[in-house]
C-alpha cells in the first residue's frame, strides 16, 4: 500500500509536489479547513497567477486535483457539496512527513526537553511541545505554525520576535495560550508576512488594537484577527494593497472586563493596587493605558460587539474578497462609499446597530455597486437591543448572493424574490409576518438551507405549500415564541433531509411528514416540546426513507405535551448532551457541514 501511495506522489505534477508535503503540517486525525489550505499555499508563493483573482482560482483546482487524485479525503460538506476541509489519511501522511524530513521541507517539533535541529529548515510547526531548545536558523523559517498550550521559550518575551523576520505565514488559530497586546505590538517586524491567523484560538486574546507599524507588511495577503478586540482600523491599513482576506471579530468582551462576568471584574480591579505598587513610573503609565484601551473596546460607542471602525482609503484594497466585520455606525459615510470601489469582494460582514438613516442608504447603494458579492450579512442587533433594517427595502437590484444573514426586524422586502442564486438565508429576530415570507421563499430555485432563528417568524403556523421550496434540504427552526405548527402540505420540498427545532413549543405539532420523500433525520433539541409526538414517531416508522428521530435528551417526556408512548422503529437519543447551539450538527464526515454553525451569531465561514 505504501509503495502505491509513494508511487502517486511520485507521478504528481511539480507545481502540486510542495501543495501536498505542505499538509504534513497539520496533526493527525484532524479536519484541515480548505479555505486555510488556499491561503497558506497562496502566501507561501506555491501558486502562480497574474492577480489575486485568479490565483484564488488556480490554488483551488490544485486542492481539486488532490482530491481527485486521493492524495486526500474530503472530511466535511457544505450544503452546496462544495468540500469545506479534509483529511490525510495514515499511509498518505506517514509518506509526506518522511519526504518532508529528507528534503528538510517541514520540520515537527513536538517532543519534550532540547530537540536539535539540522539545516536550513523552512516549515517550523510545534505540535503541543514543551521543546526548550532547536537549534533552529530562524533567518531561514517560511512559515511558523502553534499548536498547543506552550509558548515556545526561544521566541520570548514576544510571538513575533525579530528571530521571525522573514517568515511569510504565522498560523495561530490552534493556540491555547494567550496573545497579548505586547505580541501585536511586534507585528511590525515581520515585513516579509503575508499570512497572520488568530482566528477561533481556543486560548484567550487580549489584543484590543492593530499598530500603525501594520502598514509595513506590504506583501500581506490574509490578516485574520477574529479572535481580538479591536475595534478601529489604523489609517495605514489602506495602505496593504496584496489584502485579499481582512477578518476582525464582530462581538466580545475584553479580557476579565467583561460586564456580564461582575465577579470576575471586582476580582481584578482589587488586584490592580497591588500591581501598581509593584510597577515602576513607566509600567504603571503603560497599564493604566492599557487598562483604559480594554475595557473602552468593549464599552464605547467603537465596541468590538457594534463591528469595526474602517478608515478613508478602503478603497485602495482592490483586490479585498473578504471583510468583516464593519461597523457601519462608526465608520464615516465617506468611507462607506469608497467600500463600493471594491470590486473583487465577494464577502461582506457589516453591523448597523445606532447607524443613522443617511449611512444605511450610503450602504445599500454599495451592496448594489458590488456585483461580485456572494455572501452578505448585516446585523442590526447589538447586546440584547434589537435594531430595524427596514431601510434594506430600498435596494432594487441585489447582487447574485449564495448566502444571506439577516439580524432584526424587517418587513419582506420586494427584492427577496431576485435572489435566484441564493443557496443559504438565515434570519434572526426579523419578526416577520406569515403572510407572504413563506411564498416568497419558497419560490427561490436555488435555497438548500433556510434557518428561522430568535423570534424571525411571529406566525403561529409555518406552512410549507404545495410546488414550494423546490430545492430545499435543511431546515432549521430556533426559539420562536409564537410557533404552534410546521406543517408540510403535499408536493412541497422533495428534497429535505433534516429538519432540526430548537427552543419551540408546538401545541399542534409537526404534521405532513409523510409528503418528504427524502426525510433523513428529525432533531429536536433544547427546550422542545411537541404535541401528539407519538403520532409523528407512528409517521416516520411508516415513512419509506425511515428518518431518525434524534433527541437532545434521553427522557422522551421532556418532548411530549401528552407524554404519550409511541413505539418508532428508530428513535435516537444523543449520548452527549450537545450545546442548544449546536442543533443540526451532524456528526458524519460526508455530509454538508453548513448547518452546524447555522445558530451561532458569530462569523461561520
């Protein structure tokens, strides 16, 4: 077997050998996200192109061919098929981390004590190590990878020590450490970077602004800081003409300064005499300011939770795909317009929450200016305060969206029905009402996955009509209040799969099962309960496809409303009690991964 999967290493083309062995990277038995993949391959050098366009293009029919040629297994789905990460199998990888040794491609540090290294090594990656000493020749690192709960000691005090100066892509969304604001304040350094990820650290960041010296990093194509605080962009920024991903964090709080945490606040504020009695002059300047700059992050009117603050000049980013999230309250009307300059965006996060009405038609007069968009989402709600995008009824002609987020209240508006390439639509606590959305949508040829979350729907009957929703596959239904029924009329929705409620009472339950000929799986999650549940579990043991009935818990009375027993041929109770937010989560490989980040308010792409 190895020597078959040596051999078709052998026989891969030149441009894919290093795209390949690249992945040795990555530890074992983990799901490697395809877009992470791209991006790497693009900062390392590894795919030639004329623009940035075009090399997206070409680094994603390099992961194709890899696929195709089972060099690696696709791990995840979206809800459109499109793979949405991988795996390497055992034999592929002990091949790659072997030739990776020999030719000192990669190196894996992941041993305890002094590992010491030989040669001129380019691809550093520490798996979980607790490694003192390499040897290594910093001058020489490409690219520097964490994975783990240790930093590394020969790059302290800071991350991004001057030892890094010519690495070009600095991977940390695995960490489980803190990254601090002295680390970001380094970043400067690194002038030949063109890939930084902090992006869902499991650690804790305490980053709460980007430096000015950021506009240094001329080359840099990916600067992902969702995993921060910050909350307002530097001017330099505009400057960083290779961006083609600009990622920050649409929501948190800084540190232990969190309001919703009030023991955790008193406890560090009473520590703070005994720091300063401790500090010198200067460090004591230095943490009143930095104690200042945490907590306004997440306070001010520029709070990290209202998105952030974007500059004049966004409009040189020419070749931007990707930019989330902008606070459209406090970014200025001016650089609001020059956002439609930015012609190759294809993803667009923005919060509106507190923005006056003159800002919000600057807004929608760019989403119409920018034809190359694919997926928008636009949030109106800050805290627990919910904002209007009434004022999205003035766009008249949308772009071509695959997928569209929508926080707060809203009536339907006209253009819903132009959205024919729409794939997912997601809507949270728009209150709309039941006599045309369900119409409306249901007319959309190409929607796979609708989810209707926090108070989106205020009907008391959800109807899926006869001829409707066409190409629907997954439907997920969250904490709405009003609901009484989902019913399913005959003719509608041949291809639904799963169906997953949540925070739901259904006084007259769910009905019309028997009209979904590809019903894979009903769950029903937190807080659920659901009338005549014994009937609906008679209705799936008839069903030809044989659904599943999956259970958060595994009292069955929990769900019912007359706690009556049914007697299904397959009833399945999940064995760990999964988060509320985690409902259509789906637990197999191959199917479409979309779903299980559907109810999170956060970034899910």
């Amino acid at each position: 077997m190895k020597k078959i999967a040596t051999l078709s290493y052998n026989y891969l083309p030149s441009q894919l050998k290093p795209c390949f062995l690249y992945l040795s990277i990555f530890p074992e038995d983990i799901d490697i996200k395809r877009k992470r993949i791209v991006h790497r391959w693009i900062a390392e050098g590894f795919i030639k192109g004329k623009d940035a366009v075009k090399i997206v293009d070409v680094a994603e029919r390099y992961f194709s061919e890899l696929i195709n040629r089972s060099m690696i297994q696709p791990s995840r789905f979206n809800i459109d098929g499109t793979i949405k990460s991988c795996r390497v199998h055992d034999i592929m990888r002990d091949i790659m981390i072997s030739i990776s040794i020999e030719e000192n491609f990669v190196h894996l540090i992941k041993d305890n004590g002094t590992c010491v290294v030989e040669g001129n090594i380019r691809h550093v990656v520490y798996h979980k190590s607790k490694c003192r000493k390499t040897g290594l020749d910093w001058s020489h690192v490409r690219s520097f990878t964490l994975f783990g709960d240790e930093r590394p000691k020969e790059l302290s005090p800071s991350l991004f020590s001057p030892r890094l100066k010519m690495v070009r892509v600095l991977d940390l969304q695995d960490v489980k450490f803190g990254i601090s604001q002295k680390d970001m304040d380094k970043i400067g350094l690194l002038r030949h970077l063109r890939y930084l990820n902090i992006r869902y650290s499991e650690g804790y960041s305490s980053i709460y602004a980007l430096p000015r010296s950021i506009g240094k990093l001329h080359d840099l194509h990916t600067l992902d800081l969702s995993n921060t605080y910050i909350s307002t962009l530097p001017t330099e920024i505009s400057g960083l003409e290779s961006l083609c991903i600009l990622r920050f964090r649409g929501q948190g709080s800084y540190g232990v300064f969190d309001p919703d945490n009030r023991k955790l606040c008193l406890a560090a504020l009473t520590c703070m005499p005994a720091i300063m009695a401790s500090a010198n002059s200067v460090d004591r300047s230095k943490i009143i300011a930095e104690l200042h700059m945490g907590c306004s992050s997440y306070w001010s009117t520029s709070s990290s939770i209202e998105g952030v603050r974007v500059p004049r000049g966004i409009k040189n980013l020419k070749k931007l795909e990707v930019l989330q999230t902008v606070g459209i309250n406090q970014t200025s009307s001016k650089s609001i317009e020059e956002m439609g300059e930015l012609t190759q965006l294809k993803k667009l996060h923005v919060v509106t929450k507190g923005s006056n009405e003159k800002k919000c038609k600057v807004f929608c007069a760019i989403i119409q200016k920018l034809t190359s968009l694919k997926s928008v989402h636009v949030d109106a709600q800050a805290l627990s305060d919910i904002g209007s995008l009434e004022w999205l009824d003035s766009i008249s002609s949308p772009p071509p969206l695959r997928s569209l987020r929508l926080i707060g209240y809203i009536e339907t508006p006209s253009w819903f029905r132009e959205l024919r390439q729409l794939v997912k639509m997601q809507l949270l606590n728009c209150q709309l009402k039941e006599d045309k959305i369900f119409d409306i949508l249901g007319e959309l040829p190409n929607l796979m996955q609708l989810f209707i979350g926090w108070h989106a729907y205020v009907g008391e009957k959800m109807v899926f009509k006869d001829g409707a929703f066409q190409n629907l596959r997954v439907l997920l239904i969250v904490s709405q209040e009003h609901l009484k029924e989902v019913r399913f009329e005959e003719g509608t929705s041949p291809l639904m799969e799963r169906i997953n409620i949540s925070e739901c009472i259904l006084t007259s339950g769910i009905a019309g099962i028997k009209h979904l000929p590809k019903l894979n799986e009903i769950s029903l999650g937190h807080r659920v309960k659901v009338k005549r549940l014994g009937q609906l579990e008679g209705e799936l043991g008839a069903h030809l496809n044989r659904p599943t009935l999956r259970l958060l818990y595994e009292e069955r009375s929990r769900y019912d409303l007359q706690d009556t027993q049914g007697s299904p041929p397959e009833v399945a109770v999940a064995t760990e009690p999964l988060p509320h937010n985690a409902v259509g989560e789906n637990s197999q490989s191959n199917q479409p991964d979309d779903e299980r980040q559907a109810c999170n308010r956060g970034q899910n792409d």
